[in-house]
C-alpha cells in the first residue's frame, strides 16, 4: 500500500465505452451553472450494476448522491436521481478500477484520441537494444542469434551482481601504460575475482573477454543444450521441409485450430480422417541424468567446506548450469536493456518515442498526461491530523489544489460522492466551493515580456491573488469566495471528511475497510484558441473545426476524469469525539459539536448566500 | 590558546585537544577537533574539510598515508582512544566510534562503525554498512550488499595502497594546507 496521501487518475479505459472528450461549442456551458443530473449524461455508465455491488455487500444500500448541497441542489429529496447517480460513481473499491488507477505521472495522453492512456492502453515498441554498461547499441539481429546479453566485454559480478574490471594478475609497481598479461576480471565492490574460482580463470588478453571466456568456462550443461539445439533444429528443418512441400499444409494448419476447438480426444482422427500426414516431432526423451558418484561427492564436499561456500538462491538461479558452490560461479555478461517507444492502442499515434541514439535520454514524442490535465494534490489543513490515523467522527480539513498545466485558464468542478461509495462504513465527503477557476500556466518569460494575450483571459479572482492561508474575503463573485487560495496557475479548495467509525478487518478480510478513499469527479472546461500553434496551445486544441487560419476562434473545450485521492486509515475511535446524527449533511455546522471551532464565519456565510 | 579556527569550528571557543601532527599532513580547513585527549595524526595523512575529530572520550592516533573525507566523524569510544593504521581510507559521511581500524582498511561513503567495534587490516566495508557495538572484522573481510560477508583472496592490497599514495598526490595538489591553523 502506498503511503498517504495518494492521488490516482482513473484511466478510461475501465469502462466499456470509451469516454471522449465532449467539445461542444453549440451547447454554452456558463460557468456559474451548477451541474445537475443533466450534466451527468455524458457519463458512460459503470459496466456493473449497482445491485450487484450491493449484494456484495451483504444487502447494505449506501445512499450515495453527488453532493450538490453546496450548489443549491437538494438531493436529499430526490430519492430517483440519487438512485441514478449511484450508478454514475466510480468505486474505487471495486475490483475492477483497480486495474485503472495510477498516480498522474505513470499516464499518458493521447492527443488525438483526446484521452488519457494509461500503460495499459498503450503498446510498446522496442526502438533499439543496448548493453547499459558499455552503452553499445546491438542490432535486433545481432539478438536473435547472440542472445540478450552483451556481447563485448562488460561482465557482472556473479557473488554481487557489480561490475567486473579487468586488472593484471601479478601486479606491477612500475607504472607501465601496457599492463602484462594474464588477466583477472575484479570487483571492485566485493573484491571477487576471476581467481577465486576452482580452477581459476586467467585471461591472456584485457580486451574481448567475451570470446576468451567462451572457450574456458565450458561446463557439461552447454554440451547438453548444444545437443539438445541440435536435435530441435533438426526437427524444425524437417518439419518446414514438411509444411512448404506439402500442398494440404494449409488444411492440416487450419485443422490444428478446429481440433483444438472440439477437444483433445478427437486431435488424431480427425487429422488422418482428413488423410494428413502427421507431423512427428520427437522430444529428446531422456531423464534427467543424477549421477549418484557426483551427488555425494558435492555433499562430501559440503560438509568439508561449510555452507558459507554455498550459493545463495539468488546466485544460483542467475548462473545458466546452477552451481552448488561460490567457486563455481561464472562471470555473467550484462543483459541488454532497451528503449521502447509507445503507440495508443486506438488509434496507433505515437505517444512516446526516446531518441534512437543509445547516448541520449531526450525523447522526439513525449506526451505525458501531466502536461494536458490538471492534477490534484491533497494536503492536511490542520497538521495535528495524522493520515495513518483518522479520527471516527471528527470532520478532518484538507486543502485540495488544483494545478493547470495548460496555457488558458480553465473552470474546473469538483464532484464527490457525499458519501464514499463501495463500503458499508461511508464516510461523508464536502468539498466546500467545487466549482472554481484555475489559472493559465503562463511562462515566466510571457509575464516578463508581457505577452499578446487578451487580459480577458485571465480569470478575475487572479488578477488580485488573495493572500496565501488565508480563506478570500468576500468577493462579488460568490462563487468565488470559499477558494483558500488561488496563484498563479493553482487554486486550493478546502475538502471536509467526517469518517465513521469502523472495525479493523484487516486480519479477516483482504480488503481494508478502515482505508479511505474519496472518489472525485473532476471536470475541466476552458476555452482553446482553435488556430494555435501546437506549442502554444497546450492539450485543448480541438482538431476536427474547420477554422480557416488567421482569425482566431475559441471554442469551449470540457473534458472530465475520475481520479480516487487515498486520504489514510480510519484509528479507532476516540472518547470525547461523538458521532453527530446520521445524514445530517456535515456542511451545517450547527449542531454538530466536533466541527468548527478553527471555521472562520466567512468561509461559511457565503455558501448560505449561494442557496439562498 | 591557538589561532582562531574557522569555518564550522569557528563558533565554538573551546580550546583544541593536544594534537600532534606530523609536518606532512594535509589539514584542510574547517576541521573540528574538539575533546581533551591528544588527537595523533601520521606523516602523509590527509584530512578533508569539515571532518571531525572528537577526543572526549579518549585519544585518538591516526596512521600514515590515511584519507579521511568530509563530514565523516571520527569519535574515540573510551578511555583508550581510536587508532586507525596506515592506508586506512574513511569516506563521506561516516559515523566511527571503532576501537582499533587495521591497516589498508578501505570503509566507504556513510558507514557506521559502533562503539568500541574492531576492524582487521585489509578490510573492505561497502557503502552505508553498519557494524554493530563491539563487532569484530576479522582480517580481509569484505562487508557488501544486505551485511553479507566474504573472504578477500584477490591479493589486491599491494595495488590499492599504490593507488592510496597517488590518490593522496592528486589531493595534495587540491587541496589547501591549512595544518599551521592547527598548530600552536
């Protein structure tokens, strides 16, 4: 489990309908409309049922609605669209989203499909091979035939895994550029050497170990797989010989499949009914040879040296003929590592290509998610909180920070389950102000030379940041007026969790019920300039309007992702701490006694006038 | 009382521990002695800036041809003090309240040596390894990876004390003599 906090980003591809971006410039989304059920519609529904989570478990019915409490909307009453927003939350829970969730960094974004693509939805591709030591770049071909290892002179200590150097055996104090021959390979890290061995291995040459090592570490496992090679290729050959000659190769090929398909009983007959020649391919049949003389004398040998000349597994599994004994080991030669570029599966664009030039770490294509949607960060407002130990009924404030990667302001709406979905023992989440603006990611270098951007751009609440900590003063915008804070290219949102009390199930279940995890809803809309250019218009750039070039058009851009923020584990409850009534919307602070005494008034008048 | 120290032993104005240092050692500047036992260091030796050398407990005697690098600290455990033999090299950041260090003892970057523990000669101690209070190295061990250990046959230790003495050249060209600061 990953340390608290954590903030995952739900990939779409969990769903069974890809969600897409909706660029919709017929349909004018005000900023200060408040979502509704309407605005949900573009919501792919989840591909289970809600009831079939509810017998899972146990017959509990979570009343679980989007908290739009805060916007004016009472859903409390509304016993329908709560139903149909359950369908609607994503469960962080659920096994299958699992599969879905990664941190920000590990997503990547396909710019033409609009979407997220997380390692799942991508395909990788191997650009080239390389050995990580030497930094020689080896030909795929070159692979094929000598294997994934490096072929030149770059070996790994087979006791700790460093890298061998090569050093004179008999050293010489002079100080003569051409050292004498023989040779040891030397780690320098556990001071192994190539001596060590019985018999001991000495190079004549410090340059091509590869070659030199080959003809002195020859164990009877090489012959054996050698023999072994042998015979297999002699089967290959013959069973080619048969597949290219004969005319029924095709049918006999295609009959491997349907047979296959009406099961393994039938495979022989219905192969000589269709009067094939049966292929024969015959398996080296000969046990595992044990020679008993040698099996005792290792165990002769065992108790006369002591385990401490043993191998570990480790050593033992990496060497190809598993030796029994530390001066049985080889040298192993560096496995080869490779650079891979990667495509979107749907729609195969490029989303990451590393320069092709072993030298280099640059990328030619690099699209990664956290350049194109705003990521989220979580911080405790109060840090008496502990993560690892939340207080039962005590409302515990973060500071949710929204930051723009992109290069136009963008209005992002927060929407969270009121109550966590997927568990028996739901927490009650409030964001307090969910809908806000966030500002462009201006350069530093655009502020200094004061660019041709339309002062229109910029939201109002950046023009006059408010101070850092401090909740903003009333502003004219009410919508405004319960951000914490708001920079640059951030705003901060305060979230409210009231954790219930729940029983430590950790030693009877598999699934941790005192974790909490508060699914959010995050949407995004923001206006893109239609015609710009690729650098300057960040991810929003719709490409299917036809906006002739010259005249610059904006168009509304709205997208929306699910992202699951880990805030800790539930403790055990605390004496003094109460639980308040049950379904009272926590946001109320009258009457609940845990909450609020650290509440400015202000933070919280505000959101009255928004529902008045 | 000495000349003033600087640097980060410049704000305390306890006086140095006796020290007796050889006129060929290279002290750099910023170097903590602190403590009243005498603090010995052999002829060759090298000490990196913003070492520390901390006598309180009892003395401490350095060999020749050693190399002690920065923000490594050197605390004598007892009444009988610290000894490093010659060649010894203590790297970056280590924490050593030993007893004895044998000879071409090579102990790297961020190694914690508990109190009163015993290296032999010849032994290699892998970075950010830990030998506990009281431990005892043996001759040629080698300490590497998860506190494993192995026997060192690879008869190195005549080349590598060749590569100390050119390592401490190169640092005496770099590095600036400050030892007179030290000396009364």
């Amino acid at each position: 489990m990953s340390s608290f906090p954590y903030i995952h980003i739900s990939c779409p591809c969990h769903e069974d309908r890809p969600q897409t971006f909706t660029i919709d410039s017929a349909r004018p989304i005000s900023p200060s409309k408040s979502p509704s059920k309407h605005d949900f519609n573009f919501l792919p529904t989840d591909p289970h049922t809600p009831t079939k989570r509810r017998t899972l478990l146990g017959g509990f019915t979570p009343s679980v609605s989007f908290d739009g409490g805060n916007l004016g909307l009472d859903l409390d009453d509304d016993e329908e669209l709560t139903d149909e927003d359950d369908e609607n939350n994503f469960d962080p829970r659920d096994p299958r989203s699992a599969f879905s969730l990664f941190p920000i960094e590990n997503l990547l974004y396909c710019e033409d499909c609009h979407q997220i693509r997380c390692p799942r939805c991508v395909q990788e591709e191997i650009v080239c091979w390389y050995c990580p030591s030497c930094l020689f770049e080896v030909p795929s071909s070159t692979v094929k035939s000598d294997g994934n290892r490096c072929t030149r002179n770059c070996y790994l200590c087979p006791v700790c895994t460093a890298l061998l150097a090569v050093i004179p055996v008999n050293h010489s104090s002079g100080h003569s550029d051409h050292p004498t021959g023989p040779f040891n390979l030397f780690c320098s890290h556990c001071h192994w050497t190539t001596s060590d061995l019985i018999p001991p291995i000495q190079l004549e040459k410090p340059t091509s170990i590869s070659a030199q090592l080959s003809k002195l570490t020859h164990s009877p496992q090489d012959t054996e797989f050698i023999r072994l090679k042998q015979h297999y290729a002699q089967q290959l050959g013959n069973a080619q010989e048969d597949f290219t000659n004969s005319p029924a190769a095709l049918t006999r090929l295609m009959g491997l499949y349907t047979g296959l398909g009406s099961g393994s009983g039938g495979h022989g007959g219905s192969r000589k009914g269709r009067g094939v020649k049966k292929l024969e391919m015959k398996e080296v049949d000969r046990p595992r040879e044990v020679n008993e003389e040698q099996e005792l004398e290792i165990v002769e040998r065992m108790a006369v040296e002591g385990l401490e000349a043993t191998t570990t597994a480790k050593q033992r599994l990496t060497q190809p003929h598993e030796p029994r004994f530390l001066s049985d080991l080889t040298p192993t030669a560096v496995l080869l590592r490779t650079k891979r570029s990667k495509r979107c599966r749907a729609c195969r664009h490029i989303l990451v290509k590393p320069e092709s030039k072993v030298q280099t770490t640059r990328f030619r294509i690099r699209l990664v998610a956290l350049n194109y949607i705003p990521s989220l960060t979580i911080k405790r407002l109060d840090s008496t909180i502990t993560w690892n130990n939340l207080t039962p009924h005590k409302t515990h404030r973060f500071l949710l920070t929204v930051t723009n990667p992109l290069f136009d302001p963008i209005s992002v709406s927060l929407l969270t389950p009121r109550r966590t979905p997927g568990t028996a023992f739901a927490s009650r989440v409030t964001i307090l102000c969910p809908e806000f603006e966030v500002g462009a990611n201006t350069d530093v270098w655009d502020d200094a030379l004061m660019s041709t951007k339309p002062a229109a751009a910029t939201p109002s609440g950046v023009s006059t940041p408010p101070v850092a900590g401090s909740f903003a003063s009333f502003s004219k915008d009410p919508k405004m007026s319960t951000v914490y804070e708001q920079k640059m290219n951030y705003t901060s949102v305060v979230i409210e969790v009231v954790p219930p009390e729940i029983p430590d199930t950790r030693e009877t279940r598999i699934r941790d019920e005192r974790l909490l995890e508060i699914p959010i809803y995050v949407r995004v809309e923001f206006e893109a300039e239609v015609d710009r250019d690729d650098e300057e218009g960040g991810g929003g750039k719709p490409s299917h309007s036809g906006a002739s070039g010259g005249a610059v058009q904006r168009e509304r851009v709205e997208y929306s992702y699910w992202c699951v923020v880990g805030v800790g584990r539930v403790g055990d409850p605390v004496e003094g701490v109460v639980a308040s009534e049950p379904n009272t919307p926590v946001r109320t602070p009258v009457g609940t006694p845990v909450k609020a005494p650290r509440t400015p008034a202000a933070m919280r008048t505000p959101l009255r006038q928004v529902r008045s | 009382m000495g000349p003033k120290r600087s640097g980060a032993s410049s704000a305390s104005s306890a006086p140095l521990p006796p020290l007796k240092i050889d006129p060929t050692t290279v002290l750099s500047d910023a170097i903590s002695f602190s403590g009243t036992y005498p603090i010995t260091i052999g002829a060759n030796t090298v000490l990196h800036p913003r070492c520390k050398l901390n006598s309180t407990e009892g003395p401490i005697v350095i060999g020749s041809n050693c190399i002690i690098s920065e923000r490594t600290q050197l605390i004598a455990p007892d009444i009988d003090g610290l000894v490093l033999g010659d060649y010894v090299h203590v790297e970056v950041n280590c924490h050593i309240q030993a007893a004895r260090i044998g000879d071409a003892t090579s102990i790297e970057v961020g190694t914690k040596l508990g109190k009163g523990s015993c290296i032999g000669d010849n032994c290699t101690l892998s970075p950010l390894s830990t030998i506990l209070d009281v431990g005892v190295l043996p001759a040629f061990t080698v300490v590497y990876g998860e506190n494993q250990r192995r026997m060192d046959t690879s008869a190195t230790a005549v080349a590598r004390n060749e590569t100390m003495l050119a390592h401490i050249d190169c640092l005496k060209k770099l590095l600036l003599n400050k030892s007179e600061k030290y000396t009364r």
